[in-house]
C-alpha cells in the first residue's frame, strides 16, 4: 500500500495560490491524471479581496462561497460572511474526489481549518485514506501548524514557482 503523498503549494495572502494551483490541476489532467477537489477563486472590489467562488476542478462549476458583505443566513467567520449551503458542496466534492480520483486538491487550508471550521473536520478524516496525492494551499505563514496539527508526512513544499515533477 502506497502512503499518502502531500504537497503544500504555499504563497502569501493574494500572491497567487490558487492560480498556480489551477495551473498544476491543468498540468495533471493534460498528462492524463484524474484530479478531483476545490478550489476558491478570490475577486477584488478597489483592491480589496471582497469575496470568494468555490469551484469544483472536475466540472469547473463555480458557487458562491465568502464575501465581506453580509448576506442572510451566510455564517459571519471574521471578516467575511460564509455560505452553508457551498461549504457543505465543498465538503460533498472532496468526499467524492477522494472516492474517484488520484489527485485532491483543497485550496486552500488555513487559520478557520485549524480551529474546526470550514475544511478541518472533513481534512481530517479523508487525509486518513491510503494511496493519494493531494495538492493543499496553505499561506506560508501556517505551514508548520498545518503540518503539526494533521501530523502530516510525506509533504514536499511547493513556492508557486515550483514545478510539480
């Protein structure tokens, strides 16, 4: 049984994760690789991130995920207001991937996810499954928590100029 393979494409806030991370998961699927997971695409108002899409990498279907402007029944999490209604989809997509494909991706993983909220419950059961590669956003500056906090072993560290092989 092969382990689990993690590679952590790190960046700073607004630096590019999660372009770079989808021009990895264009990489693979090119090479004939099945990459399931999500990503969240951010948009800007006056240089200011205002929200966030969470969009499935298989079908690359787009759903209203964060936006700093508040909206009914959305979850108030900091400085910007979620929508239940993705983050279960989101959750619903992982589960899936990791049940179809070879390679996951999560973009991204960070502070919300270390304290049980967003990707954290659901990250910690499905990294337990065997045989997988997955490809995670983390900003640099929760690298070593998200490592020590998952206990995670066969990491390569990514930059975003990194290639993947």
């Amino acid at each position: 049984m092969k382990e689990t393979k993690i590679y952590i494409l790190s960046g700073g806030q607004g630096e590019g994760k999660t372009t770079r991370c989808l021009e990895i998961v264009n990489q693979l699927k090119s090479n004939g690789e099945n990459v399931g997971g999500i990503v969240a695409p951010g948009f800007w108002d006056n240089n200011i991130r205002s929200g966030f899409d969470l969009m499935n990498v298989q079908t690359n279907i787009k759903t209203p995920f964060a936006q700093r402007m508040a909206k009914e029944e959305w979850i108030k999490i900091k400085a910007f207001y979620f929508n239940p209604e993705a983050i279960e989809k989101g959750k619903s997509i992982l589960h899936s991937a990791v049940q179809e494909n070879d390679w996951i991706v999560l973009d991204e993983i960070g502070k919300l996810d270390l304290n049980g909220y967003l990707w954290g419950p659901i990250f910690s059961d499905l990294i337990k499954i065997p045989n997988k590669k997955w490809i995670i956003c983390v900003r640099d500056i929760y690298v070593d928590d998200i490592i020590h906090h998952w206990n995670l072993n066969n990491v390569t560290l990514l930059q975003l100029t990194d290639e993947l092989y």
